[in-house]
C-alpha cells in the first residue's frame, strides 16, 4: 500500500450531525417535523511533517464516484455560507492550515519567534491543499478542473496566493499537479500586507528628523538597514520604546524630542508582525508585486466601500486592471470588513457569489 493511499484511509470517519428534534424528544406525531438529512462529512491528512488535515462535507446524495464542483474555503468560517453551496450540490472542503498566531509574539522571546510557523508556511500549504484534493478528485466524488477557491480577509488573499504565488512551495509536494484554483471568490481580501503593516524607512526618516533629530544617528539602535524602503525594528515595539527613554536620558536628550520619537516607533505594529514575517518574504507574497502577465482563473473580488483596507484593495484592482487581468467586482456600499458575516449582506454577498458561479457553469444556470 503506498503512503498516499495510508494517507486517504487516515480519515476520521463519517461524522454524522443530525439537526432538529429527534423522535425521542417526546413529540406527538401530529407536531413532528421530518427529520433533516443527515449532513455527512469527514477528515483527511491533507500534509504530514507536521501534520495538517482538511474536512469534506458532501452534498446530500453525494457519492465518491461523483464529479462535482469543489468550494475550498480558507481561513473563514459561515456555516450559513457553507451550508447554502452544499445544498446545491457542491463538495464543501475546508483545510486547516499552519497556525499563524500573532497575538503570541509580543509575550515571546525574538528566538521563539523564529521558530513558530510563518505566513509563507501558510501560502505554502494552500498549494499543498489544492493539489491534494486535485490529486484526489476521484476519491473526493469532485471534477478536478472545478475547484473554487474562496476565502475572507487574510483568506482571499491566501486563495489569490494559490493561483499567483511563486515563491512558496512545500518541497514534499508533486511539482507537477497544479495547484492553481479553477475559480476565485474573493471576499474583502487582504491584498498587499506590506502596505498595510510595515512602516517605510522614509517614513521613520522623515519623522525623526522633524521630531527628535538627536535619535538620527541612534537609528540603528531602533531598525535594520536603514536605507532599505522598509524600516525593520530589531525588537519588540514596547522594548524599543523603553530603550528610546533609557537612550534619551543618558544622552541628555529633550524630554519632547523623546515622545516624538516613541511615537515614531508607535507606528510599528502592536502585535510585532514584522518580527514574525521578514520583509524579504512579505515582499514575495505582496500581490500587487507579484503580479505576471498569465491571466486570473474566472474571479469574483468583493469588497465594501467602508472597510479599513478599501484603498489597499482599489489599489491592487487597478494594479491588476493595468497587467490586463480580467475579474468581476463587486463593491458593496456601505459594507465594512467582513461584512458577509451577518446582515444586511450576507444573503446578497452569497447570491452575487452563486450568480457568479453558474455564469462560469461551475453550477446549473437557473432555468426561468
């Protein structure tokens, strides 16, 4: 038996979840209500050398010889969502990827965090995913060339990454199956975190000069290589502000000269990101940057005009729009960041999805 085939039989069994009241709850027989089919699911280790593992769930009359399409959801998590692509006979597969958790950093030590999983580990295992489950098609009851990806904030990014990304790759993985989506749906993705958390060497420049000019040649005390376009703190945020004030008394330096330059080093992220995720490889992952000339798979983006990272997404739309990619977009007024978690635009942010779906004949077109 090979590995792979040792991987597939590594299932956690058919789970079966049974929703409304059962015939046990005492009910006459004039108030029960039929009993909701069975929604089966199960778990397959999609990656080993650590371990990751994904969860199926089928469609009501699915069967492993089926081909259907694929929604593969990253990093996102409405079951309402979920269960509506279901329902219309899609193969439903939700793979856990490398836990990148930066609100551990600030309380760890610059080593420990050298060592935790990065951002690119998780780029690395979504392509590990999609060719798993590309790989597997058969066994999966899916049509290998339907395969949507789809995925919120940091998600859709990571769904985007699959297709364009070309910098990570998990060396275990078979270089020739693809691991390109056949289709993209991009909910209020976070496009380009290189805009969005780091702080520009310029910025620091010019702000020091202005506020605290004694601190200039102190500098690399506070960040890395000074005349690279992103400034790299060499230290937590919070130690880098004390080490302003220890720095500032013992070189007599003005008391207001000291604030303005802790506010300078304020502009570096609380959580510490950068110390989790170097420059170097932000730089490979910022998608407006990586952009080539091959065009996108059919893709949805849709986003709200009140979200915090509007103007990083209508960056990257004309960015994108520039190269010659073609792609729908739906801006949603009013919408904030992950707006379709709730009403009043998660009924309308799921049909324009569905229509988006069957225009590409990854489902029925409705019939009038």
């Amino acid at each position: 038996m090979t590995r792979l085939r040792q991987l597939l039989m590594c299932f956690c069994g058919l789970l079966l979840t049974v929703a409304g009241p059962s015939a046990a709850s005492g009910q006459t027989a004039q108030s029960k209500q039929p009993a909701a089919q069975p929604v089966r699911k199960f778990s397959l280790v999609y990656r080993t050398e650590p371990d990751r593992g994904l969860t199926v769930y089928c469609p009501d009359d699915w069967q492993p010889t089926d081909r259907r399409p694929a929604l593969v959801i990253f990093r996102c998590n409405i079951p309402e969502q979920r269960e509506h692509f279901r329902k219309l006979g899609m193969v439903i597969i939700k793979p856990v990827l490398a836990n990148v958790n930066h609100g551990r950093l600030p309380g760890s030590t610059l080593e420990e965090i050298r060592q935790l999983p990065k951002p690119r580990h998780q780029v690395e295992d979504t392509k590990t995913a999609i060719r798993f489950i590309r790989q597997n098609a058969g066994r999966l009851g899916i049509d290998p060339e339907k395969i949507v990806a789809t995925g919120t904030s940091g998600g859709g990014d990571l769904s985007l990454q699959a297709s364009i990304n070309r910098a990570f790759e998990n060396p275990r993985d078979d270089r020739t199956v693809s691991p390109r989506p056949d289709a993209l749906i991009l909910y209020c993705p976070a496009f380009d975190g290189i805009d969005i958390w780091y702080v520009t060497t310029k910025v620091v420049l010019d702000r020091t000069r202005k506020g605290a000019p004694s601190f200039l040649p102190l500098l690399p005390r506070f960040i890395e290589n000074t005349t690279d376009e992103y400034a790299t703190p060499v230290n937590h945020r919070a130690d880098l502000i004390q080490l302003a004030a220890d720095l500032g008394k013992e070189q007599n330096i003005d008391e207001g000269e000291i604030s303005n330059f802790q506010n300078v080093l304020r502009l570096f992220n609380k959580s510490d990101w950068q110390l989790l995720n170097p420059v170097e490889d932000e730089l490979k992952m910022a998608a407006t940057r990586i952009l080539d000339d091959e065009p996108f798979p059919p893709t949805l983006i849709m986003y709200g005009d009140r979200d915090h990272l509007y103007q990083h997404q209508q960056a990257f739309v004309a960015a994108a729009r520039k190269r010659g990619k073609k792609f729908d977009l739906k801006i949603l007024a009013g919408a904030g960041h992950s707006f379709m978690m709730g009403p009043p635009f998660q009924e309308p942010s799921t049909a324009e999805a569905e229509q988006f779906l069957r225009r590409q004949k990854f489902l029925p077109v409705e019939q009038n």
